[in-house]
C-alpha cells in the first residue's frame, strides 16, 4: 500500500511514524527539528488520515507499508522514530527487516501485548461513526458525554473532515481498527533480535513503559537504552517537545 508522506530537509533519511487515531503532523515539530540537518518523512499509517483504507490491519502489514514506501523513495536504508502504535510498527520493521535500519527511537511503548487500552475510544468512535455529524461542536459533545476527557477529545477530533454532503465524517478507518485492535495492534511485535542501537524514551507518568517491561525490550533490542523524561505522560513530545527534539536529535547525531 502507498502511504500518505511528506518530506522536509536534505540528508540521510529519518521516518517519523505517529501512533493510533494520529497523522503525520503529530510529529511535525520532531520534523521541523531535524529537517536542517536530515531528509525527514513523515507518514500516515494505513487507515489513517491521507492514507488508503484497507480491512487488513496488522503491525507486519503495516511494517510492509513502510519497506514499500522506502522502495518508492529509493531509500535503502534509514533512521527511524515511532511513537506508540508507531513505535510497535517501527519495532516489526525492525525485527523483520534489519537491514532497513540505522538506528530506532520507539516512544513510550514496549515490545508486549498491551490488554484493553483502547478499547474505550475505539468504540466510542465507532458509535460516532455512526452518527450523522453536523459539526465538530456537535462532535464534541457527544465525545464528552461518552467521558472522554477534553484533552484527548481535542486529538481525536483532528480526524474530522468534511463529506460531499457538507456533514463530517471520521478520516481514519475505524471499522478495520475496531476489527483488528485486540487481535492484530494490541499484540506484541514478531520476529529477529534487533542488533542496531536504539532508544526506548518513557514518560515518567505514563504507564506503557513498566519496569517489567525493561528484560523484554533488552532480550530483543540488546543495544537499547531506556530514557525517562519526567513529568510528562503519553505524549511526551508534545508535553516538553524542546526537550524531547534534542534527545531524539542527538542519539541519531551520535550514530551518524
């Protein structure tokens, strides 16, 4: 499948990859960051955003998106950034395609299966698919009644876009998310001990990175490294994003 991409900057090539319910622009300022020194791609996911829909939907198909898209942009190799599900994408391509890669940030998530962490919002969202939206306000609300906090209703709303009868209706495919979320995307990545270095960046107070946690992602990625940035949760580089561009920039620096 053909991702939606953009490209900014001349250089050795960075993929940044976003995570569930997000698009390319959820790390635009990683992208702006390293754009003066590195050719940076920014992609949306399959079901996501700009990119097609299709009713397959697991972290090998989507890895093979990626590998793909390199093919199309002549890219044989690359640095790569995934937050959340981005990052478990960014892991299967990882173990599956090694030679892919020059090193690997994975942000906030671990190499395991995670039980029942989105399952609210998937349904919730699947339940406003289905409803016959006249305007974000109208949107919003109904997010707000179903508890959704505004932080995250104010994210998931960026999904919203116009259809040819002037409502508006969700971008991203959720009928193939809500299909394969438990089976498919909640599962643990497959594959090859992953030898190149790589960073492991934890939000102090996020919970996707625990201490058990820490064996599993050194059994299978034993030149990692695991950083805590403090006071901050799952969307650590939105919450301090100055501190988070220069890590991710000076570990790729250190292994240019």
């Amino acid at each position: 499948m053909r991702l939606n991409y953009s490209e900014q900057g001349v250089g050795d090539p960075v993929f940044l990859i976003h995570g569930l319910f997000g698009s390319l622009s959820n790390l635009g300022n990683l992208a702006r960051a390293l754009a003066p020194s590195y050719r940076v791609i920014s992609v949306d996911l399959r079901n996501h955003a700009d990119s097609p829909h299709h009713s397959e939907m697991s972290l090998l198909s989507m890895a093979q998106d990626l590998v793909e898209l390199m093919d199309h942009l002549s890219i044989a190799s690359a640095y790569f950034v995934g937050h959340s599900l981005g990052g478990k994408v960014a892991m299967q391509l990882a173990m599956s395609e090694a030679s892919r890669f020059k090193s690997l940030v994975v942000v906030d998530i671990a190499p395991v299966k995670y039980l029942d962490n989105n399952s609210n919002i998937i349904n919730n969202l699947y339940d406003l698919s289905k409803v016959d939206i006249k305007d974000r306000k109208m949107a919003d609300s109904f997010l707000s009644e179903q508890g959704v906090e505004p932080s995250v209703r104010a994210f998931l709303l960026k999904n919203l876009r116009r259809n040819t009868a002037g409502n508006f209706e969700l971008k991203i495919n959720i009928n193939a998310i809500k299909a394969n979320y438990e089976s498919h995307l909640s599962v643990a990545p497959k594959g090859e001990v992953f030898t190149a270095p790589c960073l492991f960046l934890k939000g102090e107070n996020s919970d996707y990175i625990e201490q058990q946690h820490l064996p599993i992602i050194q059994s299978i990625f034993p030149k990692s490294s695991v950083k805590t940035i403090e006071a901050v949760g799952h969307w650590l580089h939105a919450e301090k994003p100055e501190l988070f561009n220069q890590i991710v920039l000076q570990f790729i620096r250190e292994i240019s």
